[in-house]
C-alpha cells in the first residue's frame, strides 16, 4: 500500500507537473481547473467519463477514464489525490514506487492558497453558498479574485477560476481539521455545530479548531453574530459580526422571505447603508448574503457593488435547486443532511404557495446518523409528508443496528401523528411519490448522497403516463 507523502508541499511559484487521482469530484477538478490556469501542466484520472472531465479537457488537461498505472506521465513532480482515493489505487502505488510525493487534497490547496492573499469561509452550514456570494461580490467590485469553491456557482458555471487580481477565496473544509493548514489573509465563520466528531473526538477539540482558525488568522476576520460559538469564538479575536442580532457590528434589519427570495436591510455602527434583495429563498441564504457582503467590504468592495452582485445570485448547485415542474409539482433538490440544515431548507419552504411539501430525506453516512440520529426530531415539522430511506454510505461500511429507520423513529417518537413513510429500496420511493404526488404539491429531496438523481428519474415516470391520469 502507498500513503501520502507527510509534510509536502508545492512551489507553485515555478512550472509544476501535477497528476491528479479523482479528477471527476468537485474539489479535485476545481484544483485542476486553478493549476491549469496558473500555468502547470496537469493530468488526471478518475472512474468514469463526465461533464466535468470534458470541461477539464477543454482546458488542455489530459484526462484518462479509469485508473492505470500507465496514466502517470513519464515526467511528473506530484500527485495529488482526493480523500476517496483509497492507498492501493494503481496510480498512486506506482508514484510511490518511483518515488513522486503524494499529497493530499488539502495539501495542494495550502500550496495555491500561498500564492495570494487567500480568504478562508468555514462553517458546518453555508460554506459554498457564502464562497460563491463573495466571489461574486468581489468581482463586481472590480477586484478579479480566483476563487475555489466545492460546488458549482451557478451565476458563472464552474466552481473554480484562477484570475490575475491578489484575492482568492477557498471554501475551507473543517471535516478533517485541514483547515487549520490553509495559509489565509482572511477568514469568515457562518456557524459551529457538532458534526465530524468521529474525527476531533468530540465537541470540545472541534470548538477548540475553530478558534484557532479564527485567532490565527491575521486579516479581516468575520463571524455570525446569530451564532452563539461563532460570536463567542469570534469576539475573543476581535473579529467583525453580522446577523439580525442586536449587537450584531453590521445588522440585518427587516429581513423578509418568501418563495422568490428574501430581502433585508443593513445597518452599520447606527448607519443605514441600503436594502439586499437576495433572488433565492430562506433565512440562512439572507444570513450568508450578509456574510459575502461584510467581507466583500472589509476587503475593498463597495456596499453598491455587493448589493448589485447579490441581486442576480443564482444559487449553487444542489442549494435549493428548481428541478423543474411537471403536471402542477415543482422538484427541488438540496444537500442539506444535518438537523439544522434540514429545518432550516423546510422552514424556507413555508409562504413558498406550494399545497403541501413533500420531503424525501436520505440520511448520510453510519457514522454521522448513529452520532445525530435523536437531534433529528424536529426537524421536520415544516414537511406536510415526510418520506426517509436508508443511508447513503458515502464508502463506510455498514454499522450494525445503524439505518434511516432511527432517523424515522425519532421523528415519530417526537411527532406520533406525523405522516411518514420509511422506505429503505428506492424502487419504493418511486412508485410510493408516484401514487402521492399531486398537483400544487412541492417534491423536495433532501441529502449529499445519490438521492439528487430521483427528481429527474420521478419527472421521466410522470412523463411516460398516459395523458388524463393524476400525477
């Protein structure tokens, strides 16, 4: 078997031969795209053709389906492979046994993000969306920031571009503590809840890593104000806060929402700078709009040009995505998957005109579901017909006693009267949605795994039944 190499790093100063292993996945082709576009020659691999990969070729990257041992070129100075890429990969045994350094994900960001005045956006919930927000806003404020972020920002179609300004913004991933690695200007926190605990070994390690992250950090720092540790952590390093509270340093005032998206004003030290009118729906999205804004402006941008760039957000990939609307049902689809992230996308939902919201929740990972199971009981009020499956693995392996049925029984136990099916096959899910669903309804999915795919495949169904049955 072949590790990573520990404590490498890259001269991204100098012409660099890269390789990367699961080129496919967002964060690895968001990496690839960068290095290409700072100059580097780069190829890669991963399991199957996509979008992704022709949209990487198109950038004069050499990309291979399958992985061989035979894909390395004959001159390469790394290999840089994603958290999926298990040791015995057939291309990383060979970089090892020609002695090419191995480095992890995290360590190639840390070496781009040493290239420029980075700012790092961390949080268990809104990371992406914020990312996107503020490289938005960055760039109508004239500053050509690069950016990568872990999903595609749907205003410019891609999750990653390396432009010529000093700025570059980096979704910054707390799941395996690298974070803390990421070389920053700057930093922003959207919130601090329990998960990946499996890792830190419990709530206080995490807690305990975020506060690094913000005190180490030398530049603007910028935290919720409407997040009890965020502000705690956040104060003690005189970082900037925003959010509807009361004390909040720049204040969200008369926030409203509904289904074609929210608006609210903001106040700063007393003084009212202008409304935000934000296209896509909920509170949490209003709060990481005020997030992009505030650092948006402490790193040169103008109120104005935050405003306009938050006025035509388009969301992010798999953030409240319309899936479309066929027979009077409308599909949307969200990666939501932890308690609050589930009610705070339900709670989104309400005013949206819909007659009922009928939600389809797959829970993510044994790990994550025997750690949270019981904090799922809430979470779910906002759904007039709640639907769970079994659990998207994400490559665990199954624990014994550990299924989307636990997820059900704590919402049953809190909610005795609430409708809710579980349904572990998703043949079963399709044809239960297939006999329920009716016009005025809202089909939400809910999750990070495979369950993305069911509103097209539940689209084609309706599609192909005969004309005059309900739908």
């Amino acid at each position: 078997m072949a590790e990573p190499t520990p404590g490498v790093t890259l001269d991204l100063s100098r012409p660099t031969r890269v390789h990367v292993v699961g080129i496919g996945g967002a964060g690895m082709s968001a990496i690839a795209t960068v290095l290409a576009g700072m100059g580097h020659q780069v190829s890669g691999s991963d399991l199957k053709a996509s979008a992704g990969l022709e949209r990487l070729r198109a950038l004069g990257v050499r990309v291979h389906v399958g992985h061989d041992a035979a894909n390395l070129p004959a001159e390469l100075d790394a290999v840089t492979i994603s958290t999926a890429i298990p040791p015995r990969n057939p291309e990383v045994m060979a970089a090892a046994e020609r002695g090419i350094p191995v480095l992890r994900r995290a360590e190639t960001l840390a070496s781009i993000a040493a290239t420029r005045r980075s700012i790092a956006v961390a949080g268990t919930h809104g990371k992406t969306t914020t990312s996107s927000m503020l490289a938005l806003v960055l760039i109508e404020g004239g500053l050509r920031p690069s950016f990568i972020i872990g999903g595609d920002v749907n205003e410019i179609g891609t999750g990653a571009v390396w432009d010529d300004g000093e700025l570059l913004v980096i979704e910054a991933d707390e799941s395996d503590g690298t974070f803390l690695e990421l070389p920053r200007h700057g930093s922003v926190v959207t919130s601090i809840e329990p998960d990946h605990l499996e890792f830190y070994g419990g709530f206080e390690p995490l807690k305990a890593a975020f506060g690094r992250f913000v005190a180490e950090t030398p530049g603007p720092r910028v935290v919720c104000a409407d997040d009890a540790l965020a502000t705690e952590l956040g104060r003690a390093a005189g970082a900037v806060t925003y959010g509807t509270a009361a004390d909040a340093d720049y204040r969200m005032t008369d926030l409203q929402g509904g289904r074609a998206g929210s608006s609210f004003g903001v106040t700063h030290n007393g003084r009212e700078l202008g409304r935000i009118q934000l296209p896509i729906a909920g509170d949490y999205n209003a709060r990481n709009a005020a997030a992009a804004l505030v650092m948006g402006m402490e790193l040169g941008a103008s109120f104005e040009a935050g405003r306009a760039a938050l006025a035509r957000f388009a969301g992010v990939a798999r953030r409240l995505e319309y899936r479309g609307e066929l027979h009077g049902v409308t599909f949307i689809d969200d990666y939501a998957h932890l308690p609050s992230e589930v009610a705070s996308v339900l709670s989104s939902t309400r005013g949206g005109g819909w007659g009922r919201v009928v939600c389809v929740f797959q829970p993510h990972r044994y790990s994550r579901t025997e750690a949270l199971w019981r904090d799922f009981d809430d979470s779910f009020i906002d759904a007039d017909l709640l639907i769970v499956t079994d659990i998207y693995p994400s490559g665990e392996t199954p624990r014994p006693g550990i299924s989307g049925k636990l997820v059900a029984q704590a919402v049953l136990d809190a909610h005795p009267w609430r409708r809710l099916a579980y349904l572990p096959r998703r043949a079963d899910i399709v044809g239960y949605l297939m006999a329920e669903l009716r016009p005025g309804d809202l089909c939400l999915t809910l999750g990070a795994g495979d369950l993305t795919s069911l509103p097209e495949e539940l689209q084609a169904r309706l599609r192909a039944r005969q004309p005059g049955t309900a739908a």
